[in-house]
C-alpha cells in the first residue's frame, strides 16, 4: 500500500524523538512536523535527511482507513497505547 497523497496524518499523530531537520529534539504527538507542507506532503520524502521511523513506517489499510480522519484515529490510539506516560 502506497501513502494517501496529502494525508500527514502520521506526521501530525505520533511523536518523534529523534531528530528532524528543523525540530532538533523531535516532536510531540499532535503537533505537525515543520517538514509538512500546507497540502500535507513530506518535504524530505526520499531524501537522506528523513528520520529513520519515518522510513520504516510502512502504511497499511489498519492504519490508514479511508480517510484522513480514519488515520488520525488509529495513530492517535496507538500513540496513547505506547506512550511511556501511560
């Protein structure tokens, strides 16, 4: 399964610890990477500068749903699952 084009839901959603161009320190869930742009699109997408997680976040129909907002659900469920603050 290929990425919905202009979804960002992953990019929004889950949180990074590791470091991205623009955000040194991460970023939270819930707040939008810098590297988004306005239509929801990775500036760094196949480049060597894209943080390892997100290069292995691989989409699939469980995650993605049908929409954006079926994305959002599910990452943000996983992220409050996994969170070390649980």
């Amino acid at each position: 399964m290929d990425c919905r084009v202009g979804c960002g839901a992953c990019c929004v959603a889950l949180s990074i610890s590791s470091p991205i161009p623009g955000m040194p320190d991460g970023k939270p869930s819930g707040v939008r990477c810098v590297q988004l742009t306005d239509d929801n699109r990775c500036m760094l997408w196949g480049k060597a500068e894209r943080p390892e997680v997100c290069n292995r976040l691989t989409p699939m129909v469980e995650m993605c749903g049908e929409t954006t907002d079926d994305a959002l659900r599910y990452l943000y469920r996983l992220e409050s699952q996994t969170s070390p603050r649980r």
